[in-house]
C-alpha cells in the first residue's frame, strides 16, 4: 500500500474530508481529525487510536503499526507503514479510527444537547 491508497480509503469513508492542520495533510469527519499524512515522506500514514487499540494493533503486528513518538503517541497516535500494509489491513485499521471519531463527535454532540437544554429549562 502507498501513501495515495491511505487518502483513497480514508477518503471512502462516509462523510470524510480532506483538510490540513498544521500544512500537513488529513482527514476529518464532522470536522475533528481522524487520519493524517503527517508523516507521508517517512512513508507513514497517521491514525487518532485509543491508547488501548494502539496497544493491540502494535502487539497483533509491529512490523506495520508504530506508536508516534512523545505524548501524541501515548494518547494512541499510531503509525502506520502503508508498504508494509495489505488492503484490509489498513483499510480496517482507517475504518477503526474513523469509527471512534464518529463516536466520539456524537458523544460531543449529546453533552451540547443536554446542556442546550438545561439551559433552556432555566430560562
């Protein structure tokens, strides 16, 4: 896999979009950062991971997946090698990070709604 197979899955994903934080490129749904290609030039591929699911993917296969080093990896930024990466495997390990983003945008949005309404109800 290469980098350009990394944008072409990531942007597969429903309701995903390509942006820039920081002049590098990645990719976001409902508007917070999933994916990146931060490190494109390294060959790597970036993935916004829970520590715990950067743990297993490490551990299941780390010749392809590389915690990023320093406290963005701790927090479960993972590299991913996309040459040492098959089609399922990233397009799982995209689709996986792209689900926890989705989940964590809704759980955002509830928190909004419940406040908005408590607020209404003060009024």
């Amino acid at each position: 896999m290469t980098v350009d197979d990394f944008r072409r899955i990531a942007l597969s994903l429903e309701g995903a979009e390509e942006s820039s934080h920081m002049g590098q490129p990645d990719f976001r749904v409902g508007g917070r950062i999933f994916a990146t290609l931060a490190a494109a030039s390294q060959g790597y591929g970036n993935l916004m991971l829970t520590p715990e699911e950067q743990a297993s993917f490490v551990e299941e296969l780390p010749e392809v997946f590389v915690p990023i080093a320093g406290g963005w990896g701790k927090n479960g930024a993972t590299h991913i090698r996309c040459a040492a990466a098959d089609d399922d495997i990233l397009a799982g390990a995209l689709r996986a990070a792209w689900k926890l983003r989705v989940e964590k945008n809704c759980k955002s949005a509830k928190k909004k709604q419940g406040l908005v309404k408590r607020l209404k109800h003060d009024e």
